[in-house]
C-alpha cells in the first residue's frame, strides 16, 4: 500500500527523526481503512505544515540566512562569470579560441551552475539547523522574486535583457539547493549520533 521508510525519510525532512517515525505511524493506523492515497495526502499536509511553521516561528533569521545565501551564491557565480569573459577575452586576443572547445572550458563555465546551488544548500543547512528546508523555501520564494524583478525591470526586447530559461534557471539549482540542505540536515544529525 505504502513506503513508511519514504514517508518517514520525506518526514525527516522538515523535523525530527524520532517525530517522523511517530507521525507516519499515525498515519498508518488511520490510514488502515482510507488507503494510500489518504496517508500520502497526510505525509503531504505534514510535511508541509512542518515546512511552513518553521518558517513562520523565525521569519526574520531564516529570510536572513537565505538573503545571506542568495548574495554569497551570486556573488561567487559572478566570479566565475567574470573570470570566463576574462578568459575569453585573452583567448580572442591571443588566437586560442580552438581551446574554448575544450572539455576544461565547459566544465569551468557549467561546473558552478552545478556545484554553487550544492554549497549554497550547506550553507543555508549549517546557518539554518533544525529550519534548513524553510530557510530553503524562503530562498526559493526570494529567488522568484528577485527573477520577477529582474524580468519587469529588463523586459525581452530591452538591450539590457536577461534571458530566463525557467527549467534551468529556477528550477534545477534549487533542487540542488535542497539537494545540498538535505545533505547538510543528515550530516548534522550523523554528527550529533556519534
């Protein structure tokens, strides 16, 4: 019918080990006559309750933890974006544009899409424990805020525009940036265990 190693794992997520199991146990007594798709409704109204008054009970530390990571994140991002033009640049001038096909180049230019959202999510997990999944919502919310901004502000057609590709631009690094929470969570808590 159901995982309770999955629900308690999603669970886990947004509080305590020992109260995920408890409440997916709940869940799955009440569920005995309701069936599966109640208990995943259950697990989803929890975890989101959860998710939500973490948010709530500390609104101005987790919104400071995520501005803190946004501005780290972009920062750090701009880094490379500028050391790229730099290199650019030298190997326009130089002649050397055969070795921008090079597979050192594509990792130097893709790598820190991949790996600053990762690091972005320890950190929000390190500054924000107990509260790393909201601190995370909070940076997702602050995240599309800021694109929104960004789009009205630098409309397509606009010599300024910035391109935004949804998937990958939104949606893929915060899935890493929770990907990176969830790591920092569970080391955290295998840290405390030993």
């Amino acid at each position: 019918m159901h995982s309770d190693h999955i629900a308690e794992w999603i669970l886990s997520l947004v509080t305590s080990r020992e109260r995920a199991v408890a409440t997916v146990g709940d869940l799955a007594e009440r569920s005995v006559g309701r069936g599966a798709v109640w208990f995943w409704t259950g697990v989803s109204r929890t975890a989101t309750s959860l998710l939500w008054s973490g948010l709530v009970e500390r609104p101005a530390r987790v919104t400071g933890v995520a501005a803190a990571c946004i501005a780290i994140g972009g920062g750090i991002e701009l880094l490379f974006g500028g050391l790229a033009v730099a290199f650019l640049v030298a190997a326009v001038k130089t002649g050397h544009l055969l070795h921008l096909d090079s597979m050192g180049w594509k990792l130097w230019v893709i790598a820190p899409k991949f790996v600053v959202p990762l690091l972005t999510g320890r950190l929000l997990a390190r500054w924000a424990p107990g509260r790393e999944m909201s601190a995370c919502l909070a940076y997702g919310i602050m995240c599309s805020i800021l694109g929104i901004v960004m789009m009205v502000s630098f409309p397509p057609g606009n010599r300024f525009s910035v391109s935004v590709d949804v998937s990958f631009a939104t949606v893929a690094p915060l899935a890493l940036v929770l990907a990176g929470a969830a790591w920092g969570r569970h080391r955290r808590f295998r840290a405390l265990q030993a």
